[in-house]
C-alpha cells in the first residue's frame, strides 16, 4: 500500500477562540482532549511499528518498507500538527494530563514483546479509524467550527482512514494471534474511554464550564441518540472482537473524497513514502 505523506496547509500560529467548535463547550473539550493525547500517541505508533518491523524476515520487511515509511510520515506530520494546536490550549490555561500517561506506557516497550506494542498500535488505529468515518459521515458535528480547526480534523480523519490497515497488518506478519489481539483491544478501549473522559472533564473544569446545562447538551447531540457517536464507536469498534476482521472492511470512501477534494490544502509531499 502506498502511502500519502501529506503538508496541511493551515494556520495554527493565530489563536484561536476558546470555544472554537461552534461556541459549544463541550466539543471543544472533547476534541481538545483528542488533540492532548496525539503528540505522545503519535510517537508510541511510530516506535511500535519500527520496533515491530524488526521482528519480520528480510523478505517481510521489504514487503512493507514504502507502507511503513508512509505510515511514519503521516503519524509524525500528526504529531507536530497536534503540538502546534495543543501550544495554543496551553496558552488558554489547559493542562495536558493524558500526555503524561501515555508517556508512561511508551516507557514500558523495551520490557515487552514488540508484538503486544503492534496490537495496542493496531487497537488504537482501529478507534481512530471508526472515529474518523463517523466524523466524515457526519460533518455536522464540525460544520459551525472556525474553519481551520474544521479542516484540520477532517484531514486528520481522512488520513487515519487511510492508515488504518498497517500495524494490524504487521502485528498478522509478525506472527500475532486473535485471541492476544482481542485482549489487548479490551484493554486499549477502556483505558482510551477513560483517558479521554479524564481529560474532557478536566478541560471543562478549567474552562468553568462543566456545570452548565448548555455544556451536557451539547454532550448529548454529539454522544448519544440513534445516530451519536457513542453507539457508533460501540458498534463499529466492536467488529476488531471477529476473528475475520481485517480494517479494511471500513468504509474509505468518505477519506478518499474528502482528500480528493482538498488536495490543495493538503498537497503531498511525498507518496508512498
């Protein structure tokens, strides 16, 4: 697979409001606590697949070297796009509490099987992935968002879609099995459950906004109902738990459109590579 690496031209230098998603508190919080935990997140995938790649024979890791490349530039074009967006939270007064555990967590992949770091890789990619389908189905959620900060998640959306097969694939290569994947992925879904809950919260507390009426308002429009993220993410993610499940039975359509369309604000830099 060939993999876009990809500059997003948008300012992150300018400040942006408090409330940027559409002067709702609550979805600023929750998509500022998913920005918080990408810098670190980012660079744990990063280690995990060069670590992971390491474990595959000669011939297996010529087979993945240009995905592997391409994966690595996009999760580290992420990471320093996230770090220029979470500069400007700093500035408002938040405090990044997710960053410092998953710090923790990367300083753990020397004492364990590279396979175990591949299927948390794999795991979270999967989350992101269902994730970002919804974001991209639904742009509702982001349409009264300043405009930058709109394009710069559907980018991000766009491009997890499109990566969402490589550590899962390296972790089937390196010889991983179904029943450690799955385990692993129960673990992976309730610490990110509770990271992001943790960290949503604390954003709210700082902002002075956790009580309001208005602010758990807009938690429910975006969370629950029919047709919310929560049962969608329940749903989707749920489909890792098959033992035919490969992450590209998602649906890419809506990642492929949306890049295609906005090639000029997301020109390559290099492809497959």
């Amino acid at each position: 697979m060939n993999l876009t690496v990809r500059r997003l031209l948008v300012d992150l230098k300018t400040p942006f409001a408090r409330h940027w998603a559409g002067g709702c508190a609550f979805r600023s919080a929750f998509f500022n606590a998913l920005s918080m935990s990408f810098p670190a997140g980012e660079q744990l995938f990063i280690d995990s697949v060069k670590l992971g790649v390491q474990q595959l024979s000669p011939e297996q890791q010529a087979r993945f070297a240009d995905e592997v490349k391409g994966f690595i530039g996009q999760e580290a074009t992420h990471r320093r796009i996230h770090t220029l967006f979470n500069e400007q939270l700093t500035a408002q007064g938040y405090v990044n509490h997710w960053e410092g555990r998953i710090a923790q967590r990367r300083e753990r992949m020397a004492e364990l099987d590279p396979r175990n770091w591949l299927a948390v890789t794999a795991a979270t990619e999967h989350l992101t992935a269902v994730f970002a389908e919804y974001l991209l189905a639904h742009p509702e959620s982001l349409a009264d968002a300043e405009p930058r900060l709109r394009d710069l998640w559907l980018w991000h959306s766009a491009e997890e879609s499109e990566h969402r097969s490589t550590a899962f694939d390296l972790y089937t290569a390196a010889g991983g099995n179904h029943a450690w994947r799955v385990r692993i992925f129960r673990i992976v879904a309730t610490h990110f459950a509770l990271d992001v809950a943790r960290q949503t919260l604390h954003n709210l507390w700082r902002d002075g906004h956790w009580w309001r009426p208005a602010t758990w308002a807009g938690a429910w429009h975006l969370l629950m109902g029919r047709d919310g993220l929560l049962r969608h993410s329940i749903v989707h993610g749920r489909r890792y738990l098959r033992e035919d499940f490969h992450p590209s039975q998602g649906d890419g359509r809506a990642a492929e459109a949306w890049l295609a369309a906005h090639a000029e604000l997301a020109p390559p830099v290099r492809a497959g590579a």
